[in-house]
C-alpha cells in the first residue's frame, strides 16, 4: 500500500521540477513582498512613535509577517483548478477509477509537489528574510508548536480548494468562484496582516472559521501564544481545536463530494 | 473604422460570457472585492493605532482609488496582451490574428479585451469616490487627470513588456505576480520609502505615476520630481515599444 504513495508523491516530484525556474522566481517575489510590509511597518511605527501596536512591538510584526507570508510556499495547491479540468474535460472518469480516492490522491501530489517548494521557495526566502531584516526576527520561536500546526494548515489549505474544486459539478464555468476565494482567501486567513487587529467583531467571527488555521494560527504558535477575539488558548489546545476544525471540514468536503459526484456523467477518455 | 470594430468586439466579448452568467457575476465581484483588501487592510492599520507619516487614512484611501482607477481600465482595454500573447504563442494562433488588416498592437489590444476586469474599474471609481467625499481637494483637477492619464500610459507599456517577454520566452506566467507586487508598491505614501527607493519608483520604473502623484496633486500636496517621472514614464513607453517591435520582428509559427 505504501508503495502506491510513495510512487505518487515520487511522480508529482518529478512534475514540478519540470517548473523549478518558475519556483526559483520567488525568489525575487517573496524579498520584495516582504520589503514593501517592512516600508509600511517602519514608517508606521516610526510615524507613531508607539512600541506596540495591537499587542506588536516591530520585531514581532515582522516575525509574524515573514512566518505568515512564506507558509504559503508550503500549503499552495491548485486541486480546485485540477478538479475543475478534470470535470470540464472529462478525465474525472479515469480519476474515479483508480484505487486510490480523489482526495487522497490530491493530498500525495501535494506532498510531492510542496516537498519541492520546501526546498527551492520556503526554505531559500526564510533565509533571505533573515538576511533583510536580521535573524532577530526568528529569536522568539517555538518551531514545535509551528512544526505542529503544518499539517493542520496543509489539510485545511487542500480541503477548502477541494470544497472550491466541488463548484465545477454545479456551474458549467467555475472561474468565478474560484477567483472569489483566491482574491480574499489571503486577507480571511491573516496572511501579513495579523487577525488580532481586525475589529472584534470580525475576530470572534474568525474563531468560528477555518482560515485562521492557514496563516494566523501557524504565524502566531511559531511566536507561541495566541489571542484572538478576547479569546487567549494556551498553543496546545488551539492545535487540539485544529484537529477538531480538519476533521469537521473534512466531513463537509467529504459530504459535498458524494452529493456532486452523482451529478457527473463521462464516457471515458 | 478600428474604433468601429473594436466596439463589436467588445460587445461580442460580453454576449458570450453572458452565456454563463452566474460565473461573469462572480468573477466581477471577486475583481470588485479584490480592489478593496487593499483599503481594508489600510482601514484595519489605522484602527489598530497605526499611520502613515503626513497621511490620513481617507488621503492614502484616494491614493488607493486612483491606482484601482488606473489598475481597471488598463487591465480591461489592455494589459491583457500579455496573457492573449501567450496564449495565441502556445497554442500558434498569433500569425491567424495578424492576418487580419488591422494594425497588430490594436488588433491584439481588441482581442485582450477583459470584460469582467469591469469589476476592478467600478470599484476604483467608487473608492475613488469615497476618499474624495472624506478629503478637502486644495489641489489641480487637471494635474489629477493628467497623471492619471501618464498612468496608463505606463500600464500599457507593462503590458508591451510582458508581450514582448512572452513572445521571447513562452512561460511567463508569473508575470502577473510580479505586476501585482508592483502595484502593492504604488499602494503607499511615496514617504514612506527611502530615498534611493523613491528615486527608483520616479524614474527607473515609475510607479509613483500610478496613485502618490495623482492623490497628492488633488490633495494640494508637494509634487517634487513629478516632472521627472512623467519623462520617464514617457521613455519607458518608448522602450517598452520599441521592444515589442523588435520582439515581434523575431516571432516565428506555422500558421496555427
């Protein structure tokens, strides 16, 4: 059984280094992300002449900046955009008939694919954001809960593109809904701007969702603590949470896969 | 005549993507949201105790709304060449679209035509509008407009670029990662940069042309080296041609 998974994550390995110059381009996209929030930052704390702004001295805004932003690295996926194909052009069928499910067979090619990411985007622009900004910013870490919330942030990141994936059962053209979320899905999640300083309103609607487990959640337990809509969680009991979070969107997905999957009909490729 | 033709397409290109309604409503809105996490995020800065020096946030809101202005209406009438180029390279069709008796730029302008990018233009005009409903305007319509009108200018020599790139190199898919980053650039207060930064934004690539200079010449604000960076958005222009040219000159297909 092992074997069929490794040749998977093997395959999709070989897949995207066909793409690695394309990867290497973060390389120069990722620094000068990460200058422009170090522009705005510093001359808003310098403006202000405050040391903390919504509970974040400068040190820890680029800490959170830096660990939020180059996290993506590692949870990209496209499964909404292969789903969408592979129902559009009908090489869903050959997609069903194989021993492995749909879902399962997207998480191995993930695991290729971002294995890859690991090594020539994550790894590469963590170091060039030491360099920038000074490897102070990584002073106040606690990689075992970061480490720990990965694979929550991986699965949620592939069961939501999933569930985005989904729409191309019910509408002929699911670009719309696909680019819906990828416009907004960054801001929902806290990528570079920390959910803490959304009105609080907005921050205890967050608690209920599952996005904050794909940056904000990663970003905050790699700083170790967490605090958002008045709500402080001690970080093992905001991973508990995140289990619960994956295996409920999980059902969601998994709920939402059998209902649609009825709908389709191919004859073979 | 091209006028003419170019209208038809236009409108062609909007019958068929009412064909799918719901999507085309979705696509707008994400291209009409999109237009607003960037003064959400600026919102959600000065709510949390935060500034940028010399700048209200409605003044840095108006800076946002002229480049989502800018941003919209180039991204619909054409940036796009930069996508149509590659895929009529990929697929081979280029040779197919310049047969036609058209000028080639135009031609492939009309084809780029981007009919749900109508979102990101709306939402310019409106936070345009918001800001200025929050902003006493001491400064120059005309100047405003003027910019603004550089601004394109300096879109559409982007798009000549990533055109002429993709016709040399195929895969540039990234492109637009790059030209979005660019644009979180010409998001800001030019003061909030450092010197050498600003320096390059005014002339090398001359960002600032896209939103500072338009909001702070209504806003009455100092305009320094904003003659600079219009001859330079002028010399990027005639670059960016030039190249297009030459890169167009190398392309070869066999006929689709």
């Amino acid at each position: 059984m092992l074997e069929m998974e490794r040749a998977v994550i093997a395959i999709s390995w070989k897949a995207a280094i066909t793409w690695r110059f394309s990867m290497l381009l973060s390389l120069i996209t990722g620094p000068m992300v990460l200058f422009v929030n170090y522009s705005v930052w510093s001359s808003i704390y310098m403006a202000t002449g405050k040391t903390l702004i919504g509970g974040y001295t400068f040190e820890q805004m680029m800490t959170y900046i830096v660990v939020s932003f180059t996290l993506f690295y590692l949870l990209w996926d496209d499964a909404d955009e292969s789903l969408h194909e592979d129902i559009l052009t009908g090489a869903l069928t050959a997609s069903l008939l194989k021993p492995l499910s749909y879902m399962y067979f997207q998480l191995l090619h993930k695991i290729g694919h971002r294995f890859l990411a690991l090594l020539i985007e994550y790894i590469p622009v963590m170091i060039m954001a030491g360099f920038l900004f000074g490897f102070d910013i990584y002073a106040e870490h606690h990689i075992g809960y970061f480490i720990a919330s990965i694979p929550l942030a991986f699965i949620t990141t592939l069961l939501i593109n999933m569930l985005i994936g989904i729409a191309a059962f019910w509408l002929v053209k699911p670009k719309g809904v696909k680019w819906l979320y990828r416009m907004v899905g960054g801001f929902l999640s806290g990528r570079g701007l920390p959910l803490a300083l959304f009105p609080l309103f907005l921050q205890k609607a967050f608690i209920f969702l599952p996005f904050q487990y794909i940056a904000y959640v990663p970003a905050q337990l790699f700083m170790g603590n967490y605090t958002l809509g008045e709500v402080t969680l001690a970080p093992i009991k905001v991973l508990f949470y995140g289990v619960i979070q994956v295996i409920v969107l999980y059902f969601i997905v998994a709920l939402a896969w059998k209902i649609s999957v009825k709908r389709y009909c191919g004859s073979g490729t | 005549m091209s006028f003419k033709i170019h209208w038809m397409f236009i409108k062609m290109k909007y019958a068929s993507r009412m064909a799918y309604r719901l999507d085309f409503l979705m696509s707008i809105v994400a291209f009409f949201l999109f237009q607003f996490i960037g003064p959400a995020i600026i919102g959600i800065i000065y709510y949390a105790g935060g500034e940028f020096p010399g700048w209200t946030m409605p003044q840095v809101l108006l800076i946002m709304g002229s480049l989502a202005l800018v941003r919209g209406f180039s991204f619909m009438f054409y940036v796009g060449i930069l996508w149509a180029t590659m895929r009529h390279v990929e697929r081979g069709t280029l040779e197919l679209l310049f047969i036609r008796p058209i000028n080639k730029l135009w031609m492939l302008m009309m084809d780029s035509f981007d009919e749900e990018d109508i979102g990101q233009l709306i939402a310019g005009l409106a936070l345009t509008l918001i800001a200025l409903s929050l902003v006493d305007v001491h400064g120059s319509w005309l100047l405003y407009f003027v910019f603004l009108f550089f601004g394109l200018i300096f879109f559409l020599s982007i798009g000549l670029l990533g055109s002429a790139a993709t016709v040399l190199w195929v895969k540039t898919r990234r492109l637009y990662e790059i030209i979005d980053i660019f644009m979180i650039f010409a998001s800001y207060p030019k003061t909030i940069y450092s010197k050498e930064i600003s320096l390059l934004f005014t002339t090398v690539l001359p960002l600032f042309i896209l939103g500072f200079y338009p909001a702070s010449a209504l806003l009455g604000f100092a305009i320094d080296n904003a003659v600079l960076c219009i001859v330079s958005v002028t010399i990027f222009f005639a670059i960016s041609l030039y190249l297009w040219n030459a890169a167009f000159k190398k392309y070869s297909g066999a006929g689709g």
